[in-house]
C-alpha cells in the first residue's frame, strides 16, 4: 500500500467520526441581546426624559451594559422558548 492511499483512507475514517460526534446542526437560531440600559437610555434621550447617558452606561464597553429588568425577563423568556421548540 501506499502512504499516500493510507493518509486518505485515516482522513475518510476521522471525518466520518466527527461527522458523527459532530453533526452539522439541523436549525441555526440567531438571537440578537434583550434590553439593555443603553438601549433604555437611548429612548429616554430620544423623547427628551434625559438628557446624556447615566455612569452605568457612559464609558462603559457596549458589551459590558446590564440589561434592564425588562432586559432579563426577555433573555429567561427567549431560553425558555429556545428549549421548548
């Protein structure tokens, strides 16, 4: 035999084996993040209630922003539905 027939016939077996470890996902379900306090504070501006961001989101990274209550029960809610379907 030769090493080069040998190599592909290992690299065949190993992928089957992923492939099977790891199959491709049947739904990719692409979920964008709840309510944050920037997004909460952005409207509040826009409708003039406030006018410039809170220490809670002024320099802080966007991705560090908490997410407001109404954030949270969006995230809880949107696990469950992803568990249940």
């Amino acid at each position: 035999m030769n090493s080069e027939f040998v190599m592909d016939q290992v690299r065949t077996q190993l992928q089957r084996m992923y492939h099977f470890i790891f199959p491709w996902p049947k739904v990719l379900v692409l979920v964008r993040h709840a309510e944050s306090m920037s997004n909460y504070e952005t409207d509040l501006i826009r409708d003039g209630v406030i006018t410039g961001y809170s220490d809670k989101v002024a320099g802080v990274r966007d991705m560090d922003v908490e997410l407001t209550e109404r954030g949270i029960w969006q995230a809880k809610q949107t696990g469950i539905w992803l568990r249940d379907h």
